[in-house]
C-alpha cells in the first residue's frame, strides 16, 4: 500500500538533509576476490551508543559466486519530492546491488529488519542484455522519474557503454535512458543538475579495458577515458563533450553540488601521463541556463612521491614514484568540503571548496598505502595494505567512512600481496578536527575487501535535492 505521507528521510532541501537524526547503520559491499565464497552486502553497527558498534552485524550473500560487487544505491531518495516528476509515496527501503562480473543486479529489502536485508528479486544479466543492450554495471542513482544505472559496455566486452533506467516500483529493466548518445562511447560515473535539466557523465573503459587489470598498453596510449560530457536530461540528447586532454587518464567519479542552484561539480582524474599526478576538476556552467556553456578547470593537483623500485609494484617500478591515484571524491552536502582519496599512496585529504575555484586544502590523514602501510591509531604497530579508496561522508558532515578495496583486477596488480579488507571512520569536531576513531576499525574475515558504503537513511553521495 502506498505511503500517505513521505517517506521521512526524503528531504526538500539540502540544509533540511543537514539537520537530520545520525545514521545507525552502514550497508558495505564485500568482495571475495577468490570467489571461494559470494559477495555480500554487509551490515554494520554506527552508533557508538551501541554495545556492538564498529562490528559487522548482519550480512547477506549474493545468490553466485564471483559477482564483484560494486556501486550499489538506493531505490528513492531526496530527488522524489522534485515537482517535475513527483514520487512522494516511494520509501528509501531498497538497496540495487549490481555486479560488474556477473552482470546481474540484485534487489535487497531492508525492511522489515534494517540488519538482515533480505533478497527479493535478481534481474540476470542476460535480462539487461535483452532489454537495454548493455552488460557490466556500475553505479546506481536513484532519480526523480525512477532508478538509474549506468554500464560499462555490451555483453561482448565493447562499447559503447551508457546508462539504462529500472522501474522504480517493479525494478524490471525499462531500457536504455539514451535517446541519442552522440559521441560518447566509453563509461564510468553519471549524476546530474535537477535545476539546470544536465545530466553529466564521465569515462574509465569498456569491460574489455578494465577487467583484467591495467593495460600499460592502452594507458600509455592514452585510450582510457579523459572528457566529460553534458547531456539535456529530460531529452535524453548528447549535448557537449568537454575533453580535460589525452594525458588526464580515467575521469572517474562525479560529484555535483547538492544546492540545485549551484550549476557546478567535481570530477577525480586518476593519474596524468605526464608526471603520474592526479587531479580534480571543476565543471561549471558559464552564461545562462538557456545559452550558457559548460566548461572545466583543474582546480587540485597532487603530485606523485618518490618512492624506492623494491618497494613499489611491478607495474610501477619503472616509474621511481608511487602514484596518488585518486579514486574516490565526495562533497559534504552543504558543499562546503572536498575529500579526496589517494589510493596508492594511502592519504585522504580534505579541501575547503566554499569557493569552488579555489579549492584550500584544510586536512590529511594517512592510513595504508603502496609504500607507507601506515597503520591506525587503534593499532599502531600493525602495517595496513590497501588505501583510502570508496570515502562515504554521513548528512551532517560530521562523519567519514573510508573503505580500502578499488577493483579485484587492479588490487592484484598494485597491491600484490593482497588486500585485507577494512573499514575505518573519521570524525569532525566542531572546530573542523579531522581525526580516525579509534573506537572504529573493523577488519574484515575470511578474505572479504571493503567497496562501497552506503548509509542508513541517506549519505552524501546517494541524495539530490529539488529546492535550495
């Protein structure tokens, strides 16, 4: 039966969203990179009144072995209230839970019991080859007119990749969102400007570029991605392609301010051909909404530290330096702070970004790393591998989740000696402290690595907002 009022979690606004009750609980995705068992989405106590706090308190196994779960979201958010395409009677209840490998998603129900999510349907990937073409995906962003995925490529391992809808009621696959895709042919992370009608979309490779880990081949010859593109979001239509230059390889994950009258994002580069730094970009739209162009401007670089050939990968010791690799970014919802994941070189650093142009950097905390292994201050004398990589950062902006696994493919190559799932939090104080928890460090058993995390009742990365 529909809801009569909405759901509570939904909020009109983002300075609303602020002031919401702390999340309780953590939803992890876990990779077992062997496939001796299946992936899980697990879940985790973040209430530090809790006697189980810090621990991993439910989980719930993939029905297949191999899965490589990755972006999971949920089914409705903030983005229902929009008037356009109004869905007020939505819960935030679901979680859509695809794997890059298998193809499938997998639909979890959080209800009744918030700590047992239970699987309710499994759209296979010979479905979503069917009906929409694409195979691979990635990311899931709940949207104003029902549930968005976007997929790295076809079911061959080809291009081009894109975005397809699911049904916000059935979640049965509707087909692909592109009415005319342009230009674009490779795929990676998409969210959008409700208030401009912009939908912008980013580029890392074709499941064939990706799967098996770096091809030294493609990067060198900068084949991954490097451009943003600009789409009319009710029209579906390419609309511009904003290149950042072939040596800006693997335009990753976007991040759009949460105020709808901002008309400006960012988006993590990897790693530059040029010197192994890595970047972040400004998009932003110069002129009106009606003859504005969009444009982008680097606006962060962090540049590669030298590093020994013995203690580097293979792959990079030819290079004398470990590279940052960013991998994640994430912008409190009040859009006033930056966090930023290097993942090679085990830092996350926190940028003041209240003018967006001018990003100051305000923090840092190290933990893990290629060379480093630096540990957490609950154990200081225990070497941690992996980095900062999937950073989630609560509604309030007082807490920070890191997690440390990237890919299975690419762990392999520039962690070879494997990565030990964990999951750490940070805290801010109320005079901007920037410290670990040291009441929160939870390591992962039985060969499990950390991804994404989403956060009970919404999070910074999950929610868009109708109104200012």
């Amino acid at each position: 039966m529909p809801q009569l009022k909405p759901d509570p979690t939904f909020y009109p606004s983002p300075r609303m969203a602020i002031e919401a009750p702390p999340e309780e609980l953590a939803y992890v995705a876990l990779i077992n990179p062997k496939q001796e068992r299946p992936d899980a989405i697990g879940v985790v106590d973040v209430n530090p009144e809790s006697e189980s706090y810090g621990q991993l308190v439910g989980q719930t196994d993939m029905p297949e072995l191999g899965s490589e779960l990755h972006h999971f979201g949920w089914n409705a958010c903030s983005s229902c209230l929009c008037p356009y395409a109004p869905h007020p009677h939505m819960e935030r209840r679901y979680l859509i839970v695809p794997g890059i490998t298998s193809s499938s998603i997998h639909i979890l129900d959080t209800q009744p019991d918030p700590r047992n999510p239970r699987l309710v349907k499994t759209i296979d990937g010979a479905t979503l080859a069917a009906k929409a073409g694409y195979a691979a995906p990635h990311t899931v962003h709940c949207g104003p007119d029902g549930v968005y995925v976007n997929a790295l490529g076809n079911p061959e391992g080809e291009g081009p990749g894109g975005i397809f809808m699911l049904d916000p009621d059935t979640f049965d696959v509707k087909g692909p969102w592109e009415s005319d895709r342009g230009p674009q042919y490779l795929s990676y992370d998409f969210f959008w400007h409700l208030g401009n009608d912009t939908l912008i979309t980013s580029e890392w490779g074709t499941p064939n570029m990706v799967t098996e880990g770096v091809n030294p081949e493609l990067l060198l010859g900068a084949k991954y991605g490097h451009a943003l593109h600009v789409w009319d979001m009710r029209r579906r239509r390419h609309r511009q392609t904003i290149d950042l230059g072939e040596q800006h390889q693997m335009v990753l994950e976007l991040r759009p301010a949460h105020d709808p009258a901002k008309a400006y994002g960012f988006a993590g580069v990897v790693v530059s051909l040029e010197d192994l730094s890595a970047s972040v970009w400004l998009w932003y739209l110069e002129g009106s909404n009606g003859d504005g162009e969009w444009k982008a401007k680097k606006v962060i670089e962090i540049p590669a530290e030298p590093a020994a050939a013995e203690d580097l990968p293979p792959v990079l010791q030819g290079f004398g330096a470990v590279p940052p690799f960013i991998t994640d970014i994430n912008l409190s919802v009040d859009d006033r702070f930056l966090y930023v994941s290097c993942w090679g070189t085990g830092e996350l650093r926190r940028y003041d970004v209240t003018d967006p142009f001018n990003p100051k950097l305000v923090g840092s905390l190290r933990i893990g790393g290629m060379v480093q292994r630096t540990s957490h201050p609950s154990s200081p004398a225990k070497a941690l591998n992996g980095g900062p990589q999937m950073v989630e950062v609560s509604r309030d902006g007082r807490r920070v989740y890191l997690t440390n696994s990237l890919y299975s493919p690419w762990d392999a190559q520039f962690y070879p000696d494997g990565i030990n799932g964990w999951l750490a939090k940070i805290n801010i104080d109320d005079n901007g402290g920037f410290e670990f928890d040291q009441r929160f460090f939870l390591e992962l058993e039985d060969g499990m690595r950390s991804h994404q995390v989403r956060l009970q009742g919404g999070d910074a990365s999950s929610d868009s907002f109708c109104y200012s």
